[in-house]
C-alpha cells in the first residue's frame, strides 16, 4: 500500500476543521480573557468569510502536492501558520473595519500565490555548494558552540530554567533586551546563531546518526539559550525538531497536507490537555494563540496603525542610512504600544504584517518577491542533501518569518546561516551505520568529498512576540 491515508488529494476538509478550531479558539478562549489587550470577537459577514474561506482553499490548490524541496515545506509552514491566519482571523477579530478585513484578504491571497508559483521556477543560477571538508565544518560548530557558552558563563551565567512558568517570562525578555542593549547587537546575533542554526544542527545529526551525545547538547543549549532569553520558541523547538524529523524520516509519501495535519492534531491536543487541567489556556494560549493566531491579528493591526499614515519604508534597518525614521522607533513597538499602552510591548509580526508598515499594499509584495529569492537560493544551495535534513533545519528560520520581517530573518532568523549550512554539509552520513553494512559493503558512515561552487548532484529521490 503506498501514499498516505491521511494525505487527500485537496486536504480542503482539513483546511475546514482547521479554520474552525482557530476560529473557536479565538471566540471561546482567547477574546473573552485578553479583550484588554485587543483580543476583541465580532460576527464575522457571511459573505466576506466565506469568500475569505475560498481564498483559503484557493491557496491549497496553488501548493505542491508533495514536498519535494525545501521550499516546498517551507510554503507550507507559511500557509498554515501566516496566510491562513492573516485570511481568516481579521475577518472575526475586531481591529479593523470588515471591508479592510476583506481587503487585506484578497492582498495576502494575491500575493502568497505569486510565492507559490515563482518558487516552482527555481533558477539553476542559484545552484551552489560551498566548498569545505565535513570534518572541518562541524570543528567550526564545536568551536563556535564552546565559544558562544564560554562566553555567556563569563558574562550572563548559565542557569537552567524549567521551572521558569511558560507563561509568565516577560521579565526575562526584558532583562535579555537590556542586555543587549548595554552590551551591543553581538550578544543577540550570537543567541540567535546558536539557537536558530547550531543546535537544531546537532539536534538533526544526533538523532538521524543515533549519536545522544550530539543531540543532548543541542537540547541542553536550547534549555540554556531559554533560559537567558526567556524565547519560548526556543524551548518550544525541541519538540517540533523531533517531530518534523521523524515525520520527513518515517513517512513514505510526503504529502504537504501533512504539515496542516501535524498542525491541526497539535491545536486539538493543546485544547485537550487545557480541559484536562480543568480549564487553564496555558498550552492553548502557548501554541494556538502566539504560533496561529497572533499572527493573523497583529498583520490586523499593522493595516489599522499604518494605514493612511507614514510609512517607515525600512527607515530602522538596511535603509536607515539613506532615510530618516519618521517615528524613531520599529513597526513593533509602535503597534505594540498602541494597543497594550505599554511602550515595552513588542508587537513582532509577520512578512506582511511588515511590509505594510514599511510600504503599504506594495510592501508586502516586495517582501514576498524577496522571499521568493530566499527560497530559490535555499534550494539551490541543498540539492545534494536529502529533505529530511534541509526541512528541520529549516523550520526555526521559517517560524522567525511568521513573527519578523523576510529582512530581519536572513540575519536575525538564522535563515542565511541555515542556507550556508546547507550548502557546506555533506549529502552522505545521515545515516547509522550497521554492522551488516560494513559486511556486505552498503552504506557507510562517510562524508562525501566536498564539491565545488557550482557543481551540481542529482537530487535525492528524484520569538514569539508578546501580544499587542
């Protein structure tokens, strides 16, 4: 028997059922507790929410089947957990008018599908290797990882924070920004390094080769980088790394829908487990409302901010040689102030949630063309390596797109870092090594040679934000 039973040719009841526990969540569970802080529920217009509903469904059609290609995973983390959110939930949340609701709608649905559809070209000109022997390339983690460790001992301390409560660690974010702020940039680049790109590494590496060693440390890092930065993304990983790894590892047909699946069955589970401890939304505040619905309502509330007024067109980043910042803040802080009135809220949101701050309707547009090169570049640069190794290591940069800017992830987000790593490894030993390999002379444990910039191998097998 081959294929997936639970992989439908158009996963449009699951896209039905997943709609509707984002929609139930809102209304029942986050609006009723969080109202003081925007989370506002109003009867969505039929007409527009089921038009709405279409784009969604729309979308799914423009999607890969299967995932073949680490864009492929990578779009359908971005539809799950930006597009569908940013479509539906401003339909039912109250910041903007139901006309802008349906507007933003139609703009985010234009322009996911110009992602979608540009992707598939995937340009043979951003076919890449780096060149660079295996064995030297993990001595470099090591010694940036005992480096970066090193450092914090000497100048943070390190400390475990399990019993840190997930849901109360606003001081610590604070304490890690002031940090930052007294000490510079290089001590948030450095985190971000280590727990964007380094650990999943290890983490990826010690589970596929069976080496605990390797995995724990990428584990235990995780826990510590918690610790300093109070980021539950980054304790969150560690789960969501196992999880994907086993699914691309075990799964016999990558269907894309897969992704809505896991997504979905986790939405489910956190509800569950919330009942189960009579009522408390802890994990359903943790995973539904940061990772799915935040995303939809704070792109809401950069149209309501930033429409009909200036725009910072990337004033605080890499334009901001070239032009004056008319606020002298980020996008984040003013929409996060506005609607908490606390000028220490972060209100960190997606790609088009960013480009609208930055540009209006043509921001977001640029953003997703950016991010539509990211990708073929991604690509490009791990055609020789399998997807069950480019789609985990890809999937912390690709949940910093759904809270950041396309620009901010390159650096920030660990994706550039990510997209060289893939070019430098190695396609072989992802494998364990068995004895009756080396009997029978199968597979070994060996990397491969590195190849040169430009050669080309056929391809295998064919933070979260605080809330407003």
């Amino acid at each position: 028997m081959h294929g997936n039973p639970l992989a439908p040719l158009r996963p449009a009841p699951l896209i039905a059922l997943y709609a509707l526990i984002l929609h139930w969540t809102y209304q029942h569970k986050i609006a009723p507790i969080f109202g003081y802080l925007g989370s506002r529920y109003r009867e969505p217009d039929t007409a527009s929410y089921a038009l709405a509903g279409l784009m969604v469904l729309l979308l799914s059609f423009a999607l890969p089947r299967h995932m073949r290609r680490p864009s492929d995973f990578v779009l359908w983390m971005l539809y799950v957990m930006v597009a569908i959110p940013a479509i539906l939930v401003p339909q039912y949340a109250d910041i903007i008018s139901k006309d802008r609701s349906l507007a933003l709608a139609a703009v985010v649905t234009a322009d996911f599908l110009l992602i979608a559809v540009l992707t598939r070209i995937s340009p043979k000109v951003f076919r890449f290797r780096l060149l660079m022997r295996p064995s030297l390339l993990w001595a470099i983690t090591v010694v940036i990882s005992i480096g970066f460790y090193s450092y914090l001992s000497l100048t943070q301390g390190l400390h475990f924070s399990f019993a840190q409560d997930l849901s109360s660690v606003r001081d610590t974010r604070l304490d890690y920004r002031q940090q930052v702020a007294e000490q510079g940039a290089l001590l948030g680049y450095l985190v971000r390094i280590q727990a964007n790109a380094i650990n999943p590494l290890f983490i990826i590496k010690g589970m596929y080769n069976r080496r605990w060693s390797l995995m724990a440390a990428g584990t235990v890092g995780q826990v510590l980088i918690y610790g300093l930065t109070g980021y539950k993304l980054t304790l969150l990983s560690v789960p969501a790394l196992f999880a994907v790894a086993a699914m691309f590892r075990y799964s016999r047909q990558l269907s894309g829908s897969l992704v809505l699946w896991g997504v979905t069955a986790s939405s489910i589970l956190a509800l569950a487990i919330d009942n189960v401890r009579g009522g408390a939304i802890l994990f359903t505040e943790l995973f539904i409302d940061r990772l799915l619905l935040v995303p939809g309502t704070l792109t809401a509330a950069h149209v309501l901010v930033f429409d009909g007024a200036p725009k910072m067109q990337w004033s605080y980043s890499f334009m901001s040689p070239f032009l004056s910042n008319p606020y002298g803040t980020t996008p984040a802080f003013l929409v996060g102030a506005q609607f908490s009135g606390d000028a220490q809220v972060t209100a960190n949101a997606n790609f088009f949630a960013d480009g609208f701050a930055n540009l209006g309707w043509s921001g977001m547009t640029i953003e997703s063309l950016v991010l539509v090169l990211l990708l073929w570049i991604a690509d490009g640069a791990s055609r020789h390596l399998p997807l069950k190794v480019t789609a985990p290591l890809l999937l912390v940069p690709t949940i910093a797109l759904v809270n950041g800017s396309v620009f901010t992830s390159i650096l920030t987000g660990g994706l550039g870092l990510v997209i060289a790593l893939c070019a430098a490894l190695s396609g072989d030993g992802w494998e364990r090594e068995t004895r009756r390999s080396r009997r029978v002379g199968g597979p070994q444990e060996l990397e491969s040679e590195p190849v040169a910039v430009g050669a080309t191998r056929a391809e295998p097998g064919a933070e979260l934000s605080p809330r407003p």
